[in-house]
C-alpha cells in the first residue's frame, strides 16, 4: 500500500508499539468497569473450578461405583455431576454475557475517543491520509478488538487456569504421568514462540491491506458521477480486484501461520496424550494405579490438552488484536501541528473586529514558499475584496485566519490580540465561512442550515432560509424544512447548496464573514437576490470576499490585488481600473466577459 508524503507519513511509518503497551492501553479503557470485569473472572473461576471438579467425580463414579460395583455410589456420583454441570454452564453464561459486554463496550469507547481525536486534527492531516484509511482504522480495527475482549481474551484466561488446574490434579494423580506431561510441554510451547510473531506480523499487514480496500471504494463511490461519466468503471473494478488480491495473498499467508500453529501444537499435544495413556495403562496393569484415576488422569490430560489447543487458536486472534491496537494507538499519537492558545474571545462584541496580517512567511508541506513578508490591514466592520488569478493565495489567507495552518513567520491578530494566543474555539466562533464548494451534510435540511447554531429555533431557521432566498426552494421539498438532503446534498443543484450555506453563515451571526466566491453556483436571478442578503449580512461586520465577479467587487470598501502570494495593488474598483494593469487585464478576462 502506497502512502503519501507529509503528515500521513509520521501517523502510518511510526514504530511498531510493544504489546506490553497495548496491554496498558486497553487496560486504561476497561478499569471503569472494574466491577464487571471482576464479576467476570469470578464467574470465569467457578467455571474452571467446576469443569475440573468433574474429573473427580469422574474418578469417584469409576472406583466406587462402577469399579465397585455399587449402583447407589454410582447413581451418588452421577448426580454429582450433573450438579457440577450444571454450576459450569451457569458460571459460562455469566462469564460470556459480562466478556462480550465488555467487549462492546470498550469498542464503542475507543470509537468515540478516536472519532474525538480526528476531531482536533488539523485538515492538514486529512490533505496527506487518505480517508478510507482513518475510516478503516475507526471501524474494522475497534470490531476485531471487540471480538478480542468479548471472547478470545476470556478464552485464553479460561484455557490457562484450566491447563494449570488440570496441571495440579494431574501431579495429585500421577506424579509420574505428570512428570511425563512436563517433558512435553516445552515442545507444545517451541510452536508458540515461533510462528506467533508471524501471525501478528501479517495480521497487521492484512489490516493494512483491508484499509486500502476502503479507502479506494471511498474514493470511487465519493467521485461516482466522474467515474461514469469518464466510462472509467472497468478501470476503478480492475484496480478494486488487484487491492482485493493483495489482500487475500496476504491473508492467505496470515492464515497458513496460524493454521500451521494450531494444527502443530495439536499434533504435538494429542501425541503426548497418547503416549501418556499408554503409559498410564501400563500402570493399572501393574496395579500401581487404579482404573479411577488413570481416568480422572486421562480426563485432566484431555482438559490441558484442549486448553493448549485454545491458546494457540486464540493466540491468531490475540495477536490480529496486538495488530489493530497498534494501528489505532499510532492513529491517537499523531497530533495537530496548531497549538491550543489559552486566552478567550468574547463571544458576542459590539463592534465587528479588525483583522492585520503582519510579516506573513507561509509555505505549504514540501512545496516552495508562498507569502514572503505579507502585509495588510482590515479596518473594523470593512469589506474587503481579494483578486487575482488562482493560486495567488486567497483561499490560503482563510485557511490561516482560522488556524487550519499556521505561518512559519509572522503573525495574524485579531483587535490586537494574536490567533496564535487564542483558544481556537472562541477564533472559530468569531468567523462565518461561506465556500466556493458549499458544505451540505447528509440530514435535514433544518440540521443543515443551524449546523454550528444548534439552539437555533426552527422560527430562526426560516428567517435565515429567507434572508438567503432558500426559503422558496425549501418549501417545494417532500417534507420542507425535515427533507433528508442525501449524501453531500446530492439532493440539490449546485445553486440550491449555496444558498443552503449562506443560510447557515446568516443563522450563525458571527462578526467576521468570509465569503470564498459564495454567489458562483447562482444564476443571475438567483445572484441578485443572493447579494443583496449578503449585503444586509456584511453590513456591521468584518468582512473577507474572494471574487471574480464584478457585482461582489464593485461593494468592496477595498480591493487587494494579488499574484504569487504577493499584494500588487489595492483600492477601490475604479481606481485599480485606471492604475493598476494587472486588475484592469484581470477585470477584462475574469469580470467583464
């Protein structure tokens, strides 16, 4: 799997975490229901208490009852035993409902934490991580650790009491059997400590190959019409078959380790077992030990046995576990280059603020400088117009003053006060944004609009809706205002999605409204209409409009010319008209056509 450069490559190259950490880590995440876990290694104890109190009741019905003769001992110890049974299954049903609880609920903490997580980091991360990754380490990794703790943890805790319970019993029974049964550990173990890296090894890999299979149907459903309207279907199945190949040879070799694990620990085991018997038989032969306990014996053998062949089925599982843990604990280690600032905006002013770039030097991840010593000032409640041909830098000046990156040298204040200094919550809460790509979520269209104003009434909603000539549109929908809108507003036009976004920029009331090409996706009609509210709107507030238009710029209180993330003219429309060459060639191609 190809990553990309930049900040991806920190989160997905970091080292390998040690199992150890892993172990803590989850840890952290079930010490809250310390009770429930503590209920279910009781109930995990009685159950393994139970199972190997049968043995002896095992050998009690065959030395005295049947060996005996004795049909009421007989009929004694089977009732004996069904008791156990039953006190095992009840004890099972305890420690299975509490483990997979467990389970489920450590999965949806750790999913809520990461969700959190991706929450604060900046969108430079997400400009370098391919989304289908993150989503895979949020979704597939959390479910094989929620099949680890609901059931393979329990299984292998289990399997290790019993194989040391029924280890004990055995040296009670048979010192000698016993003593053959330790000769053949070590041999069950070598397996272990041989193929188990590799399990995890490609485990991990597998995760890794299962998260480029996401990230590329991401990246195909996400751009369906381009894919069709290119014809370009065979080309995104091919490229989705050779992601899905090298998935499955990965999880060919994956499962060749493990299956060469479990069936070698079992070969090895069931032939001790053997000989064991073997050896035992000839003992009740030579009347050193009675028929009783060389059952009891063979039944504990039989029980260590199963046990070793549980832990190293679970130890595939484990170790795909260790796998997913690694992925998501490198995920909650990568960290936003923005800074948290302490000091606090006030929320509602009552005057617009001003806004002054001071000295900026900025460059892009692995790109060449943009802004060398950028300069300017917006005067409160000002609007402001940026111009000039793409990749001048207007859009990056947004970027900036909402700390989505932060400049190498200088520094933006806001009356006075650097962003750098501010909490980024209340720098955010003082800026409405309206984009050239409007941002439409799939929800109702009432969600929509007071997304980021969620105490908005629904009366506050249409009012806004209005102000952005939405209202009209909104009101022909199925369910008006409760219209479920579809994946990224598939339901609207282009037109329709801005006005959307208008009225939410409206709705927030923020005293500093960037407006990046807001009225492109209009009509005329539609524009007219459209400006006028963003006139209203603009009115009493600090305001940043990137336009081509001639209609958005002829209502700037300024205008900055920009070219290569340099300012070369500033003014009102008809002064740059008559001395500024660049506007004036730019006003002819881009606004007069």
């Amino acid at each position: 799997m190809l990553y990309t450069k930049g900040h991806a490559a920190l989160v997905l190259k970091q080292p390998q975490v040690s199992t150890t950490t892993v172990i803590r880590w989850l840890t952290s995440y079930l010490s809250p229901y310390q009770m429930r876990v503590v209920g279910a290694v009781v109930a995990l104890l009685i159950a393994a208490g139970a199972w190997l109190l049968l043995g002896q009741g095992v050998r009690f019905a065959v030395d005295s009852g049947f060996m005996a003769n004795n049909p009421e001992t007989l009929n004694t110890a089977v009732v004996g035993v069904l008791a156990i049974c039953l006190l095992a299954s009840v004890a099972t049903y305890c420690r299975f409902y509490l483990m997979t609880w467990l389970g489920e609920r450590v999965s949806a903490d750790i999913r809520q934490h990461v969700f959190a997580h991706l929450l604060t980091l900046a969108p430079d991360f997400y400009s370098t991580t391919r989304t289908g990754e993150v989503i895979s380490r949020f979704t597939s990794d959390t479910t094989v650790l929620q099949t680890v703790i609901g059931m393979s943890l329990s299984m292998a805790i289990r399997s290790v009491i019993t194989f040391t319970g029924a280890l004990v019993l055995m040296a009670i029974t048979s010192p000698l059997l016993t003593l053959c049964v330790l000769l053949a550990v070590p041999a069950v173990l070598l397996p272990i400590r041989l193929l188990a890296p590799q399990v995890r090894h490609y485990a991990r890999l597998s995760q890794d190959k299962v998260a480029d299979i996401g990230a590329n149907v991401d990246q195909s459903l996400h751009e369906i019409r381009t894919v069709q309207a290119y014809t370009a279907e065979s080309f995104e199945s091919r490229a989705f078959s050779s992601r899905v190949e090298a998935a499955m040879n990965t999880a060919k070799r994956r499962i060749h380790y493990r299956s060469l694990l479990i069936g070698t620990i079992m070969a090895l085991s069931l032939s001790a077992i053997i000989v064991i018997a073997w050896i035992g038989a000839r003992q009740v032969f030579e009347g050193t030990m009675s028929m009783g306990e060389l059952s009891a014996f063979l039944f504990y053998a039989v029980m260590a046995g199963g046990s070793v062949a549980t832990i190293s089925e679970v130890i595939g599982e484990v170790q795909r576990g260790v796998g997913a843990s690694e992925r998501l604990i490198q995920l909650l280690n990568s960290h936003s280059d923005i800074k948290e600032g302490t000091h606090v905006l006030p929320a509602r002013k009552s005057s617009p603020p001003s806004l002054s770039f001071e000295h900026i030097h900025f460059a892009y991840a692995d790109s060449p400088a943009l802004f060398h010593d950028l300069s300017f000032t917006i005067a409160p409640g000002e609007t402001v117009a940026l111009v000039g041909p793409s990749g001048a830098g207007k859009s990056t000046l947004f970027h900036l003053l909402m700390r989505f990156y932060h400049p190498q040298r200088g520094q933006i204040l806001i009356d006075g006060t650097s962003i750098a200094e501010c909490t980024l919550a209340s720098l955010r809460q003082q800026i409405a944004i309206v984009t050239q790509e409007p941002v439409v979520f799939a929800t109702t269209v009432l969600e929509n609009i007071r997304y980021g104003t969620p105490l908005a009434s629904e009366d506050d909603v249409r009012r806004a809706a209005k102000a952005a000539f939405a209202h009209e549109f909104i009101d022909q929908l199925p369910d008006r205002y409760s219209t479920e809108l579809g994946e990224r507003g598939v339901r609207l036009s282009g037109g329709q999605r801005q006005r959307i976004a208008i009225a939410r920029a409206i709705l927030a009331d923020r005293p500093v409204l960037l407006l990046d090409e807001a009225t492109s996706a209009l009509d005329a009609a539609s524009e007219r209409r459209v400006q006028e509210a963003l006139d209203k709107l603009m009115h009493g507030r600090t305001t940043i409009v990137i336009a081509h238009r001639l209609a958005t710029v002829q209502h700037a209180d300024r205008i900055i010319v920009m070219q290569e993330g340099a300012i070369t003219g500033t003014g009102k429309h008809d002064e740059l008209l008559k001395h500024d060459a660049l506007y004036r060639e730019y006003a002819e191609l881009q606004l007069l056509s």
